[in-house]
C-alpha cells in the first residue's frame, strides 16, 4: 500500500530548455521514495529523443542535533524495470555537509524514512535514531561529493545500471553533517540523479581505494595502497576523486603495468589537492586497465599541526584516505571488486611489498605548482 507524495522533478526537454513539472511521486508508507510517476498536472509533450529524467534524493527535512552526525535515506527503485544514471547534481554545501555519499544497494541498512548510519556514533546509547549501515547487503559506491563540488555528467554512452537484473534494488544517500544545526533548522541537503531507460552498453562502476592506520604527530606521513583486479576484465577509467580530512596536503593514483623484465611501469591516472573541491575530475590517462594489472594510491599527510597521533576514522578529527576511480566496461558487468584496502602506517607502505619497484615517491607527493614537500618518514 502507498500513499501519495508531492515533489518536484525537472525534465531536459529540448536539450536547453528544462521544464519544472508537478508530480505526484509515492512513498509506501514507511516514508520511502519511489521512482515512479503517478499523477502528472499540466501537459507537457516529450519528442522521441528526451528520454533523459531526474529524480531528487533529498534528506526529509532532518535536524541534526549533534556533532558528527551521519544520516541516510533510502529509494527504492522501481522493480522490474532497468535504470541508468548518467549524471549527478548535488544539493548541498559544504558550510552544512561535510560531504555525502550514494549507495547502490541490494536491501538498504533500515526501513525507516531516515536513520544513524554512523559507522561509530559519538553518543551511543543516547541516540534516538535507529543505527544501521548504509546497506544490509549489497554495498555499492557510485558516487561520492565534498568541499562544494560541482554537477558530474558521464561521458556519452556511459551509465550506472541498476534496478532489474541487478544487485542494486535501493539508492541510499549518506551525508556527514559535521556540526549539528540550530534547533529550528532543518535540512533537506541531497542529491538530484540524472537517469534514462534507454538501455547502455558501457556500464559504469566505482572501485575505492583507501586506507586504515595511524599518523604521528609533527610529520609528513605517506598513507598507501594497493592491489590487483584478477577477474579477467578490462576496465576503462574516465574519472576520479580524492577525499581526505584536513591533514591531506596530495592523493595521487596510479595504475601499474610490469613489463617482462619485471619492471613496473607507473601510470598516473590523477592527483590532487584533496582541499580543493572534491569532486569526480577526468583520469589524466584513459588507457584500458587490463586484468593483470595494479592499482595503487598515495595520500600524502602534513600533520605539523598536532600535537598527538591522528587515527583513520569517520570523525573531522580522525583522517581518511581515499581514492575514488570511476570506469566503465563495454559489453560486461562492473567489476565484482568494489574496494582496495590497506592497513596504513605503521605496518603497510608501498616500499614493504617486495612486489612493486620503480616507485614515483616524488610525483607522488609533490604538486608541480605548489612547494616540494620533504621525504615522508
């Protein structure tokens, strides 16, 4: 059973011209967004080829009442019908967000309209909020954003599937409020997702690369990562996306290819201040990745400022490293893999793995228009 709901939907017409038409959506009655159209008011005539639609994930007017406070929402995707995503159009700042993450997933973390999906809450126990993951199963990334990041649009011919034969039968939008808001205010922050039915050959996916471990204090630490995709595929990537906290100074990552010499050949796929917007930017290489190859990813920590061991974690006060790499394969399925992980520093750094030679440790620290950083430790 279902009851109506009504928002607001934009449809590219012309290409140029975007017609803002009323609708009637539908939530089941545990809040839940749908996409589905029920009730269009007003007439509106679509030529063949605007098959382009939008639908908007957006927080139901939340109020964060703590610091660090993470909170998802869910949609539940039309079943037995395919969609594919081809663009994202964030609905958030970074003076609110400190940023928000969507999930593609087989059976969301919670049924309730919103919930704590925190991977640690600050205050367990005096949360009114279920606790959950973002997903209960079937955890995907598809798209991530921070620091006022722009609109992304996929390349030509490029999409996310999800909806029938696929594992993705939800999209869950996480946002990371960093500081609560006045009690009389309320967010509705999110994430409107540009999608067509028209079927793609090139499906896209997203495979994370990060880290755990420690940094000490007063230091230039290297937190890194790396791994090898054996599933017999090759993948093209066209867009990445670095994301740390505030000691992040450069994320670099790389694709590795070892000749049959043994040498490996280094190549970087994108590196950036993780400061600046953190939005998807294109690979600065499209070469194919192939299956017996390597990916890897360097975060480059200044911690000069504390004065005690930052931890990885999920605060503004602990880091992350994470490197994000969008690609898409042509006639296949997205890689099984969704993430690269490491333990960080102090067990794992790139010059242990007696598996990798010809190491970049300049490039990959270094931004060409900014001071050389000194050796990490």
């Amino acid at each position: 059973m279902a009851v109506s709901d009504r928002f607001y939907w934009e449809i590219d017409v012309t290409g140029t011209t975007k017609w803002k038409i009323d609708f009637y959506g539908v939530r089941d009655m545990k809040g839940k967004h749908m996409l589905q159209i029920l009730v269009v008011f007003g007439f509106v005539t679509l030529s063949c080829s605007s098959d382009v639609q939008k639908f908007s994930l957006l927080m139901p007017d939340v109020q964060p009442d703590r610091d660090e406070l993470y909170l998802c929402t869910p949609a539940k995707i039309v079943p037995k019908k395919n969609f594919y995503i081809v663009g994202f159009e964030p609905n958030a700042t970074m003076d609110r967000v400190h940023h928000m993450i969507l999930f593609g997933c087989t059976t969301p973390g919670n049924d309730d309209p919103y919930w704590d999906c925190g991977e640690m809450s600050m205050e367990r126990g005096k949360n009114s909020l279920k606790e959950s993951p973002p997903c209960s199963s079937g955890t995907h990334v598809i798209y991530a954003w921070a620091r006022n990041a722009k609109s992304l649009t996929l390349p030509e011919g490029v999409g996310f599937q999800v909806g029938e034969n696929t594992a993705i039968n939800y999209l869950v939008i996480q946002i990371h409020y960093s500081h609560k808001l006045p009690e009389n205010v309320r967010d509705s922050s999110g994430l409107t997702v540009v999608y067509t039915e028209t079927p793609l050959n090139k499906l896209a996916g997203v495979i994370l690369l990060g880290t755990g471990g420690e940094i000490p204090p007063k230091s230039l630490t290297h937190l890194e990562v790396d791994c090898t995709i054996n599933e017999g595929k090759t993948i093209h990537p066209f867009a990445y996306r670095v994301h740390t906290h505030s000691l992040g100074r450069v994320v670099a990552g790389y694709t590795i290819h070892r000749d049959e010499n043994g040498k490996d050949h280094w190549k970087l796929l994108g590196k950036r201040d993780p400061m600046t917007p953190q939005m998807f930017y294109p690979v600065f290489n499209k070469s194919p990745i192939g299956p017996e190859q390597r990916l890897a990813a360097r975060c480059t920590m200044d911690s000069s400022s504390r004065e005690s061991y930052t931890y990885v974690g999920p605060t503004n006060q602990n880091e992350m490293c994470n490197f994000y790499l969008m690609y898409y394969v042509e006639n296949s399925s997205p890689l099984d893999r969704k993430y690269c992980m490491s333990e960080g520093p102090p067990i794992y750094f790139w010059k242990r793995n007696d598996k990798l030679n010809h190491i970049p440790n300049f490039e990959a620290s270094t931004l060409y228009d900014r001071p050389q950083l000194i050796q990490a430790k």
